[in-house]
C-alpha cells in the first residue's frame, strides 16, 4: 500500500509504503517513510527559538488506531557560507606555479573544455575548506554529503562532505593558448612533457590580486551570502623554480 499526503502549504510530499509477506496480504509490519521537501521549516511555530522542535510529526497506528510510535521530522536545507571572522589573512605563505592539464571534470575545472581534451595551463593552486550552514546555522547535516557544489552555476567537481565542509581549489589559471584532445595520438606524451616542464615566470602584469568572491550552490540551491570579499593576492617571485609569495585575504564581511 502507498499513500501520498502533501503538508499543509505544499511545502512537502509525504510517502508511506508498507511492506507485505510473500503472500502479498500479511503486512511485515515494516514501514518506511519518505519525506520530500521543496522549502524549510515553515515558522516560528514549529521551530522556536534555540534549536529546531521540528516541522511535522508522523504517527505509526495500529489496526485499532493505537498510537504505536512517532518521530519529528525536520526539513533541512542549505542557506548560507560561514564567513571567517577577523581581520588577519586567511593564507600567508609561498605556493608554487604548475603546469597541469585541465577540462571540465577536473578540480579545477574548465567548463567550457569539453572531456574529449584538456587544456594546458598553468595555475597557483591553494585549497581552501568552505562550511556551509544549514538555515539554524548549524553546519549542514551529513544527510547532504556526496552532492555536488557548483559556483556560479558551474561545476567545480567537488561534493558535500558529512561534516559539512567542501574543498574548494582557488588560484590564477593562466593560459598558454595550448590545447590537445585525447584523440591524437601523441596526447599523452604531449600532456607528460607540458607537466613535467618549468613552469613560466610571470610578468608584473600577471602578478597582483584576483578577486575569488563568488556565488554558490549546493545541489542547485543557491547560498546567501555566498564567498565574498576573498582575495588572492600574488607577490614576487622566491625561487626561479616558479614559487611565488601568495597572500589570501577572506575577512569577516561585516568589518
């Protein structure tokens, strides 16, 4: 038997199964719920102050109508990025300049380089840990991990972990016009001697900041505020083996 029940404002579709025996008639006395949410907790009235009571409450019944058992349930759903806190540098240190070949399902990603290929760039790389909130400002529950994080609408080929956080690459891309698609037949002889070259030493004009605020959303639901005011700034040149001094400015939105 399944039965659908949507909540009051629409606001979710309730689904019950209850399980049979191989007779098809004597119920296993398994049920299984399902709970499927377009919005969050409706209002105060449900959730007051403190944390979360719950945004409905479903009873299992008896054949005589006992109530034999009920769980609150709560819609959960992603809402904002935590912001830093403070005024200092988020990084401070040096990081060096690769070649690396990148398309639209690497980490970084290019999205407009098709799987069929790469394109061979060169980047400052440094990978930062983001926490995302819940709308109690709680780190989002584990129930998201594995979902996929895009930026901007594009994907960046990184998912919710089960504690709430995602890796999120940041850095300069800087493109050497080069590209090979993995139908040639040298491609990766091609690919091996680009990464394994020196890299370039960037000119005055590539060395500065690059402003990595950007808009984020967790399986299609958008965050607000999202990354703001984070900063990437490229200082001069340590070694000739391409390290450079990096600073990463990503201060409390609010000083």
């Amino acid at each position: 038997m399944k039965s659908d029940k949507k909540t009051p404002n629409n606001e979710a579709t309730l689904t019950s199964v209850v399980e049979y025996g191989s007779d098809g008639k004597t119920p296993t006395g398994i049920v299984t719920l399902t709970l499927v949410a377009a919005s969050p907790s409706p209002g105060v009235n449900a959730n007051p102050p403190g944390d979360p009571s719950g945004d409905a409450e479903v009873i299992a019944r008896g054949i005589k109508n006992p109530s034999l058992a009920s769980a609150t349930l709560l819609v959960l759903t992603p809402k904002k990025v935590q912001q830093p806190t403070g005024s200092g540098p988020y990084f401070l240190g040096v990081l060096p300049l690769q070649n690396v070949a990148l398309n639209k399902d690497t980490s970084p990603a290019l999205t407009l380089v098709p799987s069929n290929g790469v394109e061979l760039v060169s980047i400052i790389e440094k990978i930062t840990t983001v926490t995302v909130l819940d709308q109690f400002d709680h780190p989002l529950d584990s129930i998201y991990a594995g979902v996929p994080i895009t930026e901007g609408r594009g994907g960046i080929n990184q998912n919710m972990s089960s504690n709430g956080t995602y890796q999120d690459p940041i850095g300069p891309i800087i493109d050497s016009g080069k590209s090979v698609s993995k139908n040639d037949p040298n491609y990766q002889k091609i690919v091996d001697n680009w990464t394994s070259a020196p890299p370039p030493i960037l000119t005055g004009s590539q060395e500065g900041s690059l402003d990595e605020s950007t808009p984020v959303e967790v399986g299609g639901i958008s965050l607000n505020p999202a990354i703001v005011k984070r900063f990437f700034y490229i200082g001069s040149l340590v070694d000739p083996k391409g390290t450079y001094n990096v600073e990463i400015l990503w201060p409390d939105p609010n000083h």
